[in-house]
C-alpha cells in the first residue's frame, strides 16, 4: 500500500488489515509533515527515498539539482518494487501515486497483480473545480495543463487497474464504473473511550470548539474565525486554531471540545478530522453544495450523520450547535455508532478483502454516467462557474474533458 498516507488513510487500513490477520505492507515515501500516524515505512532506506522524495519541493535548489534528486530517487525505488513484486500479489495505490509514475502498471499486470487504486480528493477532481489549485492563481492556460495531466492519469488508471475507489463529487473524469468512496469509507482506529455520554446540560460551562486546517484558504478559516468572534459572548465560546501541528496536538484538543468546525465548502459530510472526532464522540459541522445531492447519489446507509448543510445554512447550524448540548452529544454518539459499524479500520479492512476476492457488492458501484456535480469544493461555486465559462467561451468546452459525459455537460451547459 502506499506510496503515501494523506489523513493517514493508509497507516489505518494497514491497522485493520493487521487485526483481521491479513499480511500488509505500508510503504510512505511522505515525509508527513503534519505527523500522520506511522506503520511500517520507519527504516533509514525508507528515509533515504523519503528525503529524495521531498527534494521535489524544495525551493532553494536548482532545477539541474531536483532533476538529479529525482532521478536517484527513481533509481533507489527499484530494490522496494522488485521486493514487493516478488512478495506482494495485491498493490492498493493513493494519490495516482506508484512507484514509477503509473508506468508501472502494465509491469504489474504483466505479473498478474491486482491493482486497486483509491482516491482522496484532488488527486482526481478537476482543477477548475479545485480550490487548491484555483487558489493559486495560476492562469487559466495552467489550470488547463493540469486538467490534461489529471484526466490522462485517470485514463491510463482506468486501463490497467481492476477496481478504483472513488467519490461522484471528484469523479467527473471517470468513463468506466467505479466503487463509490462512501461505500467504503475512511479507514478509523476508533478510541477506547467512547465519549459523549453525559447528557445533563450545563448552561453556565463553555462551549469548546475546535477548528484544524492544513491549508486554511481552503476551508475558509476566515470565515469561521468571524462566525466565532459574532457569538463568542453570546455562548462563552473557548476557540482553538489550529494549523501546521503535529496529528497528535490535533487529536488532543478533539477530546477536549464539544464540536468541531470543518469546512464551509466541503463535497463530503465527514472527511479525515470529522472521522477523528466522532471516533471520540464529537460532532462535526460541515457544509457544501453536496449537500442538495448526495441522497441522489449514494444510498442512505452509507452516508456519516455528520451536521451537513448548505453554506447558507452553516450559521443557524452552528448557533444550534452552540445552544443544544443534548443534540450535539447525540451528534456525536450516532457518529461514533456509524463509524463502528462502517468505517472502523477492521471493517473497512474487510471491505477490501471482498475487493481482493472479487464479491463486491452491485450497491457498492456508482455508473459515472449518472454523475451531475460540478460545483466543486473549497471554494464558492459563482467562482467554479466563472472559470468554466471562460473556458467554455474562449477555449471551447472541449478542453473541460466531460463531452463523455451527457449529465456533467448538461450541468454546465444550465449555469450560462
């Protein structure tokens, strides 16, 4: 599994591949900089690629100096797959991440390997829906470079692996069925302590909310400070911040809030920090246009009850929030009872075991010719349609990459 672990996605499922009795290997070349939770890839050769790896980012050094670093770091690669080649005969990827760019790929299937590749997020949403890249402020012919990179990784995915895992709200690109990433879920190694069972109001305590970002432009931090300047008297509101920390320094001010913020324009009701709160019994706050259609696209089972609204609904969500303890610890209690019976990392370590054996249930596929969402996430969708349109208008809709797609064309084709 590997070759990274963003939201620690991979250390958990090698958790729960570990509790099942199933042999796993978790290779992480990331240098992890917000201390994501470590399982096998701690040895001086894994920091070696590690450090190679990480050179790719590094503003202080030419480009003769990354281009070699990059090449070694290829070269040093090749012990670690002629190793899991010879040892390993299922290789889930993240991230459009192998060890060799995906070219090797046929190399695995020419060795009858399984491939299954998981999607997180803007590893396969388009860029122009994409508030991390659009917050770049790059032109719009550089949002269109990546748009091709992106899509021609997808396809050559498509090609030559046996099941993708991903979400309706970033698979636009997709021109074959895929598991829906909500059948699965995120992997969670849930805490001993289940929390939330007091449910005796106390209206002279404070009420401890916690707010984590990585990249706070993206979940409009801004926002949510104002949101709680406006009512912090009102509810006696301890506020805690927090970006750049450590994983742990996070899951220590999860146990100690009442609720957490997570996103104002989210295309998912419970992510990667909403899974480490209800895993302790804390609800999470979170809105997006998703909202309006997520019941159309995947079944009610398999969607976390999470506080999940429109953006325009996120502040009278959070005053309730703020003045009903009874519903936000029972907020919190039904997110800890769906993660135990969906998103633990054993279950969803069974999960894949049926991937891996081919009985995948039929619910669990979504046909990407049913997809319609093209709103985006991180940003406000006016700002989504705008670069559509210019891209529309000026280099022809063409170069969005969805004329496979009569739903998403249809989509875009309304908000002229």
């Amino acid at each position: 599994m590997g070759l990274g672990n963003i939201a620690g996605y991979f250390s958990n499922l090698k958790n729960g591949f570990d509790q099942i009795g199933e042999q796993s290997y978790h290779l992480n070349v990331d240098n992890n900089l917000y201390g994501s939770r470590e399982t096998d890839s701690i040895n001086i050769y894994v920091g070696l690629l590690r450090y190679l790896y990480g050179t790719r980012s590094n503003e202080k050094l030419g480009m003769l100096q990354k281009i070699s670093l990059v090449l070694i770091y290829k070269i040093s690669l090749i012990p670690m797959f002629i190793w899991a080649l010879l040892r390993f005969d299922i290789f889930i990827f993240g991230f459009n991440h192998s060890f060799f760019r995906l070219y090797d790929l046929p190399i695995l299937k020419f060795f009858g390997k399984k491939i299954i590749f998981v999607y997180l997020g803007s590893d396969a949403r388009p860029p122009y829906m994409n508030a991390a890249i659009i917050y770049k402020n790059e032109s719009i012919e550089d949002i269109l470079r990546r748009t091709v990179n992106v899509k021609k990784k997808i396809d050559y995915v498509e090609k030559y692996s046996d099941y993708i895992i991903n979400s309706p709200t970033v698979g636009q690109f997709h021109e074959r069925d895929y598991i829906n990433w909500f059948a699965m879920g995120m992997p969670t190694v849930l805490a001993s302590s289940k929390g939330g069972e007091d449910l005796t109001i106390d209206t002279s305590g404070r009420v401890n909310i916690l707010h984590a970002a990585s990249k706070p432009e993206t979940k409009e931090s801004s926002y949510f400070n104002e949101l709680i300047e406006k009512y912090k008297e009102k509810y006696n509101i301890n506020y805690v911040f927090l970006t750049g920390v450590p994983n742990s320094v996070v899951i220590e001010n999860i146990k100690k809030c009442d609720f957490v913020l997570d996103e104002i324009y989210s295309d998912s009701p419970m992510g990667g920090l909403g899974a480490e709160a209800a895993a302790y019994g804390k609800p999470t706050l979170v809105s997006g246009y998703y909202s309006e259609k997520i019941y159309e696209h995947i079944p009610k089972n398999f969607i976390p009850p999470s506080v999940y609204c429109q953006p325009e609904k996120l502040e009278e969500n959070f005053i309730k929030l703020c003045e009903d303890k009874v519903f936000r610890v029972q907020k919190g209690i039904e997110l800890r009872n769906f993660l135990e019976k969906n998103w633990s990392s054993n279950l969803i370590a069974k999960k894949y075991m049926l991937i891996i054996n081919d009985q995948v249930p039929r619910e669990w596929f979504f046909d990407w010719e049913c997809n319609d969402y093209v709103e985006g996430a991180g940003i406000d969708r006016v700002k989504i349609f705008e670069i559509c349109k210019v891209i529309k208008n000026v280099y022809g809709k063409e170069k969005l990459f969805l004329s496979h797609n009569l739903k998403l064309t249809s989509a875009l084709d309304e908000i002229n």
